[in-house]
C-alpha cells in the first residue's frame, strides 16, 4: 500500500477506522471483478486503487443515522 495515498485518503474520510471500512469493503468488490473507476498504474494493488478512488471523489460514503434520529 502507498502511504501517501492512505495520508490523502485519511484527510477526505476524516476517521481511520471508516476509512479501513470503505477501502475493506472496495478493495472486495474488485476482488468480486468490478471495474475501477479511476485510472490504475503500474502494478497498483487494489488498497491502492480504493484509495485513489477516495482521493479523486469517485467513492465516498454516507454516515448512517444513529437510531431515534
């Protein structure tokens, strides 16, 4: 994994363990056989193109309302 990527990554996400989450679930679905949605380089592996993607705005997340609100 790239650590400038997990650095600029962090900054978008603002928690680390929702970013482990998002990238977890990400780097899932390509292993399933989705597509990227950015541009790969070299041999990136699949943490790096989930983190990328976050970098460049093409994942994101939605918090999900606590219960009662």
């Amino acid at each position: 994994m790239i650590s400038h990527l997990v650095d600029e990554a962090a900054k978008k996400v603002g928690s680390t363990p929702l970013l482990v989450n998002i990238v977890s679930k990400r780097v899932r679905q390509l292993n399933a056989g989705h597509k990227p949605m950015v541009d790969t380089l070299g041999r990136m592996g699949l943490a790096d193109i989930a983190l990328k993607e976050i970098i460049e705005g093409k994942l994101t997340h939605e918090a999900k309302p606590k219960d009662g609100q």
